[in-house]
C-alpha cells in the first residue's frame, strides 16, 4: 500500500516539472521580447520622472576610460605610500 502514494507523489512532481519546463521556455519568449522592443528612454524617463532632461546634455566626448585609469594611478601610488 505506501507503494501507490509514492508513485502518485512522484507522477504529481513529474506532471510539476514538465509544467514548469513549459513556462519557463514560454516565459522567456516573453521576457526577450519584451527587452527587444523596449523603449529605453522612455524606460528611463519613467524610472526617474525626467522629461525632456536626458535629451538636453550634450554628448559625451569621451568614455570616461582615461579618467578611470587616472584615478586608479592616484588611488594606486596612494597605497603603496607609507
């Protein structure tokens, strides 16, 4: 008789995982659907309720990299001080 209730627990979690196997492949259709099609700045704009403010900066003119590496430099020869 224990032998009936663990092979329905074990058909119950087989029934369980395929379900999910399923969902998970639908879900992440979704998922890299939605991530095409999004409209970043608009995204943006409603995360931090600004109109019109990211369009108004000018470009940036450069990556940043080289002030990146100057503070490393900095940062770097400040260790090795005693």
């Amino acid at each position: 008789m224990s032998g009936q209730p663990a092979s329905q627990d074990r058909e119950l979690l087989r029934l369980w995982v395929d379900t999910w196997r399923r969902a998970g492949a639908e879900l992440d259709e979704i998922r890299r659907h939605e991530i095409e099609t999004a409209d970043t700045q608009q995204a943006v704009r409603q995360m931090f309720g600004t109109e019109g403010s990211l369009d108004s900066s000018p470009p940036r003119t450069t990556s940043g990299l080289v002030e990146q590496q100057a503070f490393f430099a900095r940062f770097r020869t400040a260790k090795m001080r005693p």
